[in-house]
C-alpha cells in the first residue's frame, strides 16, 4: 500500500507558477472562487455564501493534509502571492496507488495555460514523489475546456456515465480521465 506524508509540506514550481499552502489568507480568493456561478457550474456543490464558508473549506483542505489523506495547494503566479486558483489530490486511493486530481482557476486567468501548466506540475509531484501509478479526473462532460486541459496533459478517457449523480434535483452524467505514469510525459 501506499504511504503518503505530507510534511513538511511541498511547495512546487513551474516556469510561471508557484503551487503553495492555502492559508486562511486566502480567505476572499476561495470565496471568490467558490462564490461564483460561473466557476462552479460543473461542480455539483452549494455556492458559498458567507467568508466563513470559505474559511471552513481551507480548514477542510488543511486537515486532510495533517492526515495525509489529499493535499492541495494554491496556484499562484511568481512574484505575487495572491492565490489565483486552486490544484490537488483530492482523493487518494493508497490501497490503488491512484488520486483523483481536481483544479479551479479564477475566471479573469482563464485561457491562458495557467490550469494546463499547474495540472502538469501537481501530476509530476503525484508520480515521482507521492508514488502514485495512476491519476483520475472525474468531470462534468459538458465542460469542455477541463476536458481540453486534461487531454493537453496525456489524460484519456475512460468512461462517461449516465445520470449518475443527483444534485439539486437534477441527474447529472460524470466523465473520468485518467493517466498512468508509464504514458507521462514530462
């Protein structure tokens, strides 16, 4: 099985980004994020509504790092600090040796490689330092510009199922990509 530890925790780097800690500094970036229509479309979870909603999901993300049972971090562009969105492994599988990635950016840095740049870098960090063999990516099929940023990195897709998740009334299909380490490419 796989033994994940998280401490001291990994701050990550790419030509344009720094992946870092969420703090509750971050605090009106998550609620930002987490706020707005747009960005949460095709992500079947209630808006946030109040900053100390947002506090209370940073508090989540925190404790599943302590416990070493995901880890996520903010995109940040370097040079600046502000949290511009959100990358990590979501749920770890130790028993599979597979993670399922999830990612959110900030709309006003959508377009320009920002979520293609820091999946490349979360997904390199979860095949050569966490162990993993395979990442998942499970996605609203209609949202097209994730299924993009995915096929971009070498994911490919496994599965589309129907009307498998129900959510404010509505069923709701579910798309699953994946990658197994042999088919990474740097």
């Amino acid at each position: 099985m796989l033994k994940i530890n998280f401490e001291p925790f990994p701050i990550l780097e790419t030509t344009r980004l720094i992946l870092r800690r969420i703090t509750i500094d971050d605090v009106n970036e998550v609620f930002e994020l987490r706020s707005n229509p747009e960005t949460m479309k095709y992500i079947p979870r209630p808006l946030v509504k109040k900053n100390e909603e947002a506090l209370n999901h940073i508090a989540l993300i925190d404790s599943k790092i302590v416990n070493n049972e995901g880890i996520n971090w903010a995109i940040t562009l370097k040079g600046s600090p502000k949290f511009i969105g959100i990358i990590g492994h979501y749920c770890i599988k130790p028993e599979h040796f597979r993670a399922e990635i999830g990612y959110m950016i900030l709309p006003q840095y959508h377009g320009k490689g920002i979520a293609t740049e820091a999946i490349k870098c979360a997904v390199d960090y979860g095949f050569n330092q966490m162990g993993l063999h395979s990442i998942e990516a499970v996605i609203d099929p209609r949202n097209f510009a994730s299924e993009k940023v995915l096929q971009k990195n070498g994911f490919r897709k496994e599965a589309h199922l129907i009307e498998n998740e129900y959510y404010e009334g509505t069923f709701l299909d579910t798309a699953i990509y994946s990658l197994l380490k042999i088919n990474f490419k740097k």
